[in-house]
C-alpha cells in the first residue's frame, strides 16, 4: 500500500472516531440543563428545615417548572428555525443561566414584592424551566444535523450516525441527574454548609443551586467559540460582508439556508444567499415559518405520531414517582429524623435512583442504528407495560423481597431509557423537514411535559382512593395504548438506520446528506474536487430508496466518468429537489 493510501486510510479513521463539535455542544448543554432541572429536590429539603412552609408552595415550584418548559419547547423551537439553531440554543442556556443564579440569591426570609421565598423560588424555577425547554428541541436538531453533515462529507463507516449522535447527546441527561446528589455529599463536607449542631444551613441550599450556573456558562462560552470564531477568521483574512454572511451561514445550523439554496436555480443563486443571510438574523422568519408549517405534508398525522406517544409516556412514567418510597424502604430501610443524616440518606437514595437508569441510556445508544427508533419505542413500550403489570400485581409483597424490587424498578428504567424516554427525543428530529424541524420537535417536547402534569395531578389523589398498586396496572395499559399510537401514526422505520434514514421520513434525511456532500465540495479547491459521477451515483443509490434512485440514474444517463463540476453540481441540487417534492416526503 502507497504512503498517500495509508494517509488517506488513517485520516478516514480519525474522522470516523471523531465526534461531531454539534454533538460535543448539544450533549453538554443537556449535561447542564439535567443538573439544574432535578437539584431543586434536595435544596427543597434544606429550606422546609430553614423556612416554614405554607400550603403547596414547594409542589408549586415543580408545576412552574414544567409549564415553564412547555413554553420554552415552543417558543425557542420556533426560534430555532428562524433564527438559527446555535443562536437560540444561547439565548436559552442565558435564560437558564440568569434563573439559577436568582434561584440562589433568593432574599430570605423577608418578602420581596409581597412574594415569602418559596414563592421567589417559584417564578425563578419558571424562568429556568422556559429556558431548560428550549434547548430540548435544540440539541436534539444540533445533533441530527452536526452528525448528519459529518457523516456524509466524510464517507467513514465509523462515523457517528444521526440516530446514535441523538441517542448519545440524550444520554447525557442521566450523568446530569447524577450529578446533583454528588453535589450535595460534597457539600454536605463543605465548612459553614452546616452549623456547630451539624443542621444544614442557607449556604447549602444557595451552593446546590447557584453551582447550575457554572456549566450554563461554560457551555454558552463554547457555543459563542463555535458560532464567533468566522467572524474572527473573516476580518483576519478580509473578507467581504457577504462571504461573512455565507461561511457562517453554511456553518449555524439555520435551516432556512440549505432551503434557499436547494430550492433556486443557478440563475437564482444570489436571490438565495440574501434569503439565507435574512433568515440567519431573523428577517421574516416567523413569516417562512408559518408558511412552511402551512405547507408541510401530512403534518398532523405526522405530528400526532411523534406527540401522543411522548404525552403518553410522561402521563404513564410519573407512575415511577409513586413506586420510588416503598423501593426505597425495602431497600434502603427507614428515613432517619435528624435533618442532616436525612439529607445524606436522601442524597444516597437519590445517587441510587439515577445510577440505575444509566445502562438504558448506555443501551439505546448501542443498539438504535441496528433497530431503528421506532421498533425501539414499540419494544419499550411492550417492555414497560409487563413491568409495570408485574409490580402492580406483586405490590405489596415488595417490602419484604429488597432485591426484587430494586430490579423491577431498574427494569422499568431500563426498558424506558432503551426505548421511549430515548426515541421520542429522537424522531420528531428525524422525521420532520429540516425548515419546521425544531418549531414540531420543540411541540412534541411540549406535548410530553404536559403528560407530566396531567400524570401528577391525576395519578396522587387516584392513588390515595384505589391504592398504588391499581394506578401501576392503569399504566401498564397506558404503555398499550402508546405502543398502538407508535404502530399506526409513526411511519416506516421512524428514521432509523446507520445512514440515519428510513422509514417515512427518510427521504428528508437523504436530501440532507447529498446536500452536506455538495456543500463540503464547494469548500474545496477545484483541483481537489475528485468526486466522479459515478461515485456520486453510488451515494445516492446507497441513500435513495430504489424508486427514487431510478428517477435519478435515468436523469444522469450520458454522462458517465466525468468529473463533477459546476453542471455537475446543478444536477445534484436538481435531484435533490425532486427526492424532497412534497409527493414523496411521506
């Protein structure tokens, strides 16, 4: 084998190793946002001992987090897709940022604004609940597109896949809860977090929450260097305006460039940049959107098979809220009375909790590519309604078997983080446009914290009447009706495969590789653009269902060996337009 092979072979494998920068900042702003969404449980327990609690105040503070959420999904979603992907995925981490440091400095115990701190601590844990929901749909679109584009430009057969870049930014969210009980036992050892009494005082409360906004900031650093850096490189090298605006539009994940470019002609191209340049800094965008969203194919069939089975899973997975106690106390024996051993244990349960769910996340990200999201939310889901079965009907024998129920409370966990608690993150990305991906992805996330909140309202006076065991078995059915919702409303494969499409909506993921391949060529100088037609062809016969690759070969007949260039190149953005015509998309 030549040296040049051997350099080129190696260099195919790093890039194949290598992790999109996408899916770096998605899966850490995930990491962030799950340490600050689940620390206020045990900060709670610190101020019920410091500060007299009034009625529901402290369950107010859950609620307003999850509406808060369902706000965020939706408006940052939209944002997304009007203004850019990296540019909305900072304006919310700022948000989170800013609530968790209000979230630490709450005055105490004197009202501010005829508000006591529990309710100070409401309005903040809304702010950063709006602000955690919208990098939900934000991340998952970064991932799919970062590993999409990387996926195809570099050919590698190691490259991370759309389908596991998601799975592994989504996993990230079970470190981040992780990371909160870990907290708490190291400030637990901190000096002046506990008195001569050794009682908790107001500083470990503060410190637990004020310490969410330190990786905020360290990931809105990384995505302001991710996002920035052109401007830098451009007013070094001299660049005019307009190149500016280009690079760093071909670099932002904003949708609405690869729309302009891929739907106007050559004659058209200029028209095309300054729609893609408008779109970048928000210039009518909520118009494009609103008009895309008008002209989506098959939107509510679509749009309820990625929303109801979310919804559904959030309604039926509170039920795990209501089985933690009795695990707890078979396992880990009775609560204590002091407060402080209190909060060690309650730290140690909790460390416990979140360790158990990691192998579902660690498994998904394994075995998606090879399943495809939507046979792994049916598996789930089949999963889930036997667990649940189980335990409802072995209830209240429970207490005195401590193994058995560890492991059925880590099966539920499991059969939820390997299918829906993963895969419905996943295929509102994959299914849906690149122009109305994150406005239907960030919907769908909405849909599912509101499942949380009918879940919490319905479920705890229910159990108080029929008894936990019952409320168990009711989801178990739950998790039928959403495996049943999952068959008939989810199409295809739901997006899965190792080219990261397939199913109903593969054809959105096709046109977006081929579209990543021919914009890494225009990168190129013209004597490195060695990629032939015929190896072109290949591309697309590898992507394109075998229908729509004859379409295509039939076009591109006559001129077989020749190099790609700029007719070339028209007749790819053709034959991407064609493999996206709204007939096909669904």
């Amino acid at each position: 084998m030549s040296l040049k092979r051997r350099r080129s072979s190696r260099a195919a494998k790093e890039s194949s190793m290598m992790v999109p920068q996408g899916v770096v900042l998605a899966g850490l702003a995930n990491l962030a946002i799950s340490f600050n969404i689940v620390n206020i449980s045990l900060s709670v327990e610190v101020m019920r001992h410091l500060y007299k609690e009034v009625g529901t105040e402290v369950s107010l503070c859950a609620s307003a987090l999850l509406v808060g959420m369902i706000l965020g999904q939706v408006v940052f979603g939209a944002m997304g897709d009007c203004l850019g992907r990296e540019r909305a995925l900072i304006y919310a981490l700022q948000v989170c940022m800013v609530a968790a440091l209000g979230s630490a400095l709450l005055t105490s115990p004197a009202p501010v604004l005829g508000l006591d701190i529990y309710a100070q601590l409401t309005a903040w844990r809304f702010l950063l609940g709006t602000g955690a929901g919208g990098v939900y749909p934000l991340m998952a679109v970064i991932a799919k597109e970062s590993a999409t584009s990387t996926s195809t430009s570099t050919r590698a057969p190691g490259a991370m896949t759309p389908s596991t870049a998601m799975a592994t930014v989504f996993s990230l969210q079970g470190w981040g809860y992780l990371l909160s009980p870990l907290t708490m036992l190291v400030l637990l050892r901190v000096p002046r977090t506990l008195d001569a009494a050794g009682e908790p005082t107001a500083a470990l409360w503060r410190a637990h929450l004020g310490l969410g906004a330190l990786p905020l900031a360290a990931v809105v650093a990384l995505a302001y260097r991710q996002v920035g850096y052109v401007w830098v490189s451009v007013l070094a090298s001299g660049s005019g305006v307009e190149q500016q605006q280009q690079q760093r539009q071909r670099r932002s994940s904003s949708s609405f460039g690869t729309a302009s470019r891929s739907n106007s002609d050559a004659g058209a191209s200029e028209q095309g940049q300054q729609t893609s340049s408008a779109a970048a800094h928000g210039g009518g965008g909520f118009w494009k959107l609103w008009h895309f969203l008008r002209n989506e194919p098959g939107l509510a069939r679509l749009l309820a098979g990625t929303a109801l089975p979310w919804l559904l899973f959030d309604v039926m997975f509170y039920g795990n809220n209501l089985f933690v106690p009795r695990v707890l106390e078979a396992v880990m024996g009775p609560a204590t009375a002091s407060t402080s051993p209190l909060i060690r244990a309650q730290s140690l349960d909790d460390l416990l909790l979140k360790a158990v769910a990691l192998p579902g996340y660690i498994v998904a990200i394994v075995v998606i590519d090879h399943t495809g999201p939507k046979a792994l939310q049916l598996l789930g889901f089949s999963a889930m309604a036997a667990a649940y079965a189980a335990i409802g009907l072995a209830f209240d024998t429970l207490p005195r078997h401590p193994r058995a129920a560890l492991a059925l409370y880590a099966a539920t966990f499991l059969f939820a983080n390997v299918g829906p608690n993963s895969t419905t993150f996943v295929l509102p990305s994959t299914l849906f446009r690149e122009e109305v991906r994150a406005s239907l992805s960030g919907v769908s996330g909405a849909a599912g914290k509101l499942g949380a909140i009918l879940g919490s309202l319905a479920f705890d006076p229910l159990a108080e009447r029929w008894g936990v065991a019952v409320i168990l078995l009711i989801c178990g059915g739950i998790s039928l009706v959403a495996l049943a919702v999952t068959a008939a409303l989810v199409p295809g494969g739901g997006g899965g495969g190792s080219s990261g499409s397939g199913g109903g909506g593969g054809a959105l993921s096709i046109a977006e590789q081929l579209a990543a391949a021919l914009h890494a060529r225009e990168a190129l100088r013209p004597n490195q653009r060695a990629i032939s037609l015929p190896r072109l062809r290949r591309l697309a016969s590898a992507l394109l269902p075998q229908g729509r690759y004859a379409r295509v070969e039939q076009q591109e007949q006559g001129a077989p060996g020749a190099a790609v260039g700029e007719e070339g190149e028209k007749g790819g953005v053709r034959m991407l337009r064609q493999s996206s015509a709204p007939s096909e998309l669904v």
